[in-house]
C-alpha cells in the first residue's frame, strides 16, 4: 500500500528535490530501508520528507 501511494515520489521526485541518489529501497509493514547517495549532505531533510510521505500515505489508508 505504502510503495502504490508514494513510490514515484520516493524514487523520483524527492532525490531531484533534495539532490540524492537513491541506489536501493526496501519498504517493509512499519518501516523503510534506504540506499541513498548524499553528495550535498542533505540526508536528514531528505529522510524528513520520506518519512512525512509515508505518514500520509498510512493516514490515507486508515
């Protein structure tokens, strides 16, 4: 459920956003997995952005 909801956004729009990489991903029932390359050392607005994702997507479903 949570991949169909943000998945592009994930994958695509938020690296270009925040200047990452993403390499690998893993989404998992309560939790997230990421592969990410950093060169701009953006990775904690990055994973604040992932993360706020995925809470709406959860909320949504609810």
């Amino acid at each position: 459920m949570l991949f169909e909801t943000c998945g592009r956004e994930w994958l695509f729009v938020t690296p270009r956003r925040y200047g990452g990489l993403v390499h690998a991903f893993c989404v998992l029932s309560n939790h997230a997995h990421v592969g990410l390359a950093d060169p701009d050392g953006r990775h904690l607005a990055f994973m604040q952005y992932l993360d706020s994702l995925a809470a709406r997507a959860a909320n949504a479903s609810l």
